[in-house]
C-alpha cells in the first residue's frame, strides 16, 4: 500500500473505531426520534384549563355566540359591564368579550374587546377573529339580500396544465415544478451540510495533530500534500460511512417504534376510512405526484449528485485543511479565517433559493457555473432537468477548480503544518501559496 493509502487507512480506522464515532453513530438515529416525538407531544397537547367567557353583545346584529370547547366556555350574558368585571374578580368568569355597536355594511374593520388579566393565546385570538369575521359577514349578506349560492358560483378554481412546444417532448402536470423545487432544496440543503460539517470536521483533525506535534512524525515519511489529501479523503469516507448507517438505522428505529406503540388493526381500519372518504379529486392528486416522481430519472441525478458533492467535498475541505494548517496553538484562531470558506457555502444556500424560482435565469446558469457555489446550486436544479452541457460544463469546472485548490492549499498546508506559537496572517499566508519548494 502507498503512503497516500497508509495515511488513508489510518484517518478511517482510527476514527471508526473511536468510541466518540460510535456512540455517535449510533445515538444520533435515536436522538432524532426522540426529538420528533417531543416536538409531536408538544404540539398535540392541550391546556386542561377551561376559560369562561361571557360574551357582552352591543352589535345590534343578533350575532349568535360562539360554540363551547374544551378550552373555552361561552354564555351570552345580559348584564352591564361592570358587573361582568366584577364577577371576573370574584373569579366567577375569566373573561368578558364586548361586541360593541356595528355601524353598518359599509363598515371594513370592526374592534371588539376582550376584558381579561389572563393573556389570550395567539391561537384562540385568531379563531374568535375568523368566527366573527364569518357571522358578520352573513349578516352583511342578509342585509344586502345576497344569495350564498349565487356568491359562491362567482368562485372558479383556474388549473394551468404545461403542454410542450414540441410533440416529441415530455408532457409534464402542473405538480412537475413543485415537486422539482421540494427535492431540488433537499438535496441543496443535504449537500450544504455534508461539506460544512466533514470540511469543518477536516479542520479540527489537521489541528489537533499540530498542537500535539504528532506531524512532525508523519512528514518525516510523507509528503505534505499526501497527508493534506489522507486526511481530506479519510474524514470523509468516514463521514460517508455514519451516513450510509444512518440510513440503514433511521428506518429500522422508526418501524421499531412503530410496532412498540401498537400500530393495531384497528389505527389501519380508520386510515382506510380516511383514505375511502378523501375526494376523487385528491385522489388524483396523489396519483399525479407519483407518476411525476416515478418519471424523475433517478439513475440520473443521483450519479451527477455524486459527483458535485465529490467535487464541493474536496474544494472545501482543501480550503479548511489549509486553514487548520495556518493557525496557531489555538484551536479557536481558525475562527476569524473560516469565515472566508464559510460565506460563499452559505451564500450559496440564499442564492440556491432564488435559482429554484427562476432555474432559467442568469443567476442560475452563472451560480450553476461558479465553483464555489456549483455544489449546493447545481444539485439543487437537476430536479429540472438542466441540459447536458450545462452539467458537464459545471462539473468540469468544478473538478479543474478543485485540483488549483488542492495545490494551492497544498502549498499552504506544507508550511503551516510545521510553524508553531503564531497564527499565520494572511500576508504570510500569500507568500506561502506562491512560494515554490
């Protein structure tokens, strides 16, 4: 085996079978679970506090009071005001909601006032609005002497169906951009953080190993740029390797926690229920989105993605390489450099945004083209289907781009490796990239 492949082996095998790795590896997939079904609890739960609330009708229009439930009990009261407060503060109700006089159909905003020392949640403020807003709007109605059913045939419900231009071309439903834009930011934002989290993790690596002087040994045998590339490719086959665990452990969790829960016969029969009451046209719906993800050329897209988030991965864990290299003692000095390899890959996620709108843009063919941007962007446009020389002009860029970056940090990384007590600056930093040794 070379030293390229020694250097290899060493990064993964010792990374691997570090304990920090496993329990990692291993704990992330359960941690996740946990965390959704916390949010899921949160979110499902409910106050057991019941707030009585008289409503105080002065409108005029004979609005009917809204309907009780399990948070809030309405009754219509007749009485004044002030004593509606005074029982509020013998804690006989928790809140007084006044209608105060409607003007008239002309009017297009109406105040009402909710009489309370206990805040009313955002929840609740927005039903009692919509429900109100509803009523007066049929009594507007009934005071105009307009016909519901005739109101609601003005509405129509306009469908837009793409047809190609040419006859030989994919015909393509209205759901085809929607779900290109979905999968497109998926894998935008799958690639964004695989490179920021192992190129970071890159980083660290080349650090520890200078402030523990464990450098000084390894490039006595080794040159400078095969342990700058032994570390770039060991960390992330590494970081390659608890994905693809993940992907075996994350389901097997799920379908685990699945069965515990007791997912009956009984949870199914009211599923099929719910699926048997769904319209014809939802139906539908579901049917075209995956005919339209049935249609996608997976093959396609997942080698090409492949390949950008071989090519992003080696760019910019060659630029955090050197910058674990060029720092001083101090972990916590790669901070201030970081930030230059930080703002084009997180750049590159707002402009990836923008390119998903307009896939046909200049912005988009130009971000698509750039280097340092192609990753995150070009991944996230396959989903429409980009023309052939867009992609292999993009990916060549990306990979010659790639290589000056490995040699520019390379060159970086040859000095910085050994230089100890400092943070190099960046004038010292550019003498070193055109530096020949």
């Amino acid at each position: 085996m070379n030293k390229l492949g020694l250097i290899i082996n060493k990064e993964y095998t010792t990374r691997v079978k570090n304990k920090k790795f496993i329990l990692t590896t291993l704990l992330t997939p359960l941690g996740f679970l946990l965390f959704f079904v916390v949010v899921v609890f949160i979110f499902s739960h409910e106050s057991d506090k019941s707030y009585r609330v008289a409503v105080l009708d002065q409108s005029g229009t004979e609005i009917p009071i809204p309907e009780s439930n399990k948070r809030f009990q309405f009754s219509k009261a007749d009485a004044s005001l002030d004593s509606l407060k005074a029982r509020c503060r013998r804690d006989e109700l928790d809140a007084v909601w006044l209608l105060p006089r409607f003007a008239g159909v002309d009017v297009k905003q109406y105040s009402t006032y909710y009489y309370s020392d206990k805040t009313l949640d955002i929840e609740m403020e927005s039903k009692l609005s919509n429900y109100l807003s509803s009523s007066i709007r049929q009594h507007k109605m009934k005071v105009l002497q307009l016909d519901q059913i005739a109101l609601e045939k003005l509405n129509t419900d306009i469908l837009i169906d793409p047809e190609p231009v040419y006859e030989d071309a994919k015909d393509k439903s209205s759901y085809a951009s929607k779900i290109a834009t979905v999968l497109g930011g998926i894998m935008g934002y799958v690639i964004f953080f695989i490179i920021f989290l192992y190129g970071a993790a890159v980083m660290r690596a080349v650090t520890e190993e200078k402030i523990n002087r464990i450098v000084e040994v390894i490039i006595s045998s080794a040159t400078s740029t095969e342990l700058m590339l032994g570390k770039i490719i060991g960390v992330g086959l590494v970081g390659l390797t608890q994905i693809v665990i993940w992907l075996i452990l994350i389901p097997m969790v799920y379908l685990l926690v699945i069965s515990i829960a007791g997912f009956d016969q009984s949870q199914m029969e009211a599923m099929s229920a719910n699926m048997n009451s769904a319209s014809v046209e939802q139906i539908e719906d579901i049917e075209l989105i995956v005919r339209e993800l049935a249609n996608l050329n997976w093959i396609k897209i997942f080698f090409i993605f492949l390949l950008f988030f071989i090519g992003g991965y080696m760019v910019y864990a060659a630029l955090f390489a050197a910058i674990g290299a060029a720092v001083g003692d101090d972990i916590n000095d790669s901070q201030s450099l970081t930030m230059f390899v930080s703002i084009p890959i997180i750049l590159a996620i707002y402009i990836m945004f923008q390119c998903i709108k307009e896939p046909d843009s200049s912005l988009a063919l130009f971000s698509s083209m750039f280097p340092l941007f192609s990753p995150v962007v070009m991944p996230a446009l396959l989903a429409f289907d980009p023309p052939w020389w867009q992609l292999v002009l993009s990916l060549a860029i990306l990979f010659v781009f790639g290589y000056f970056t490995v040699v520019v940090a390379g060159r970086i990384f040859r000095t910085g490796i050994l230089m100890y007590g400092k943070k190099a600056s960046l004038k010292e930093i550019g003498k070193w990239i055109f530096t020949r040794q």
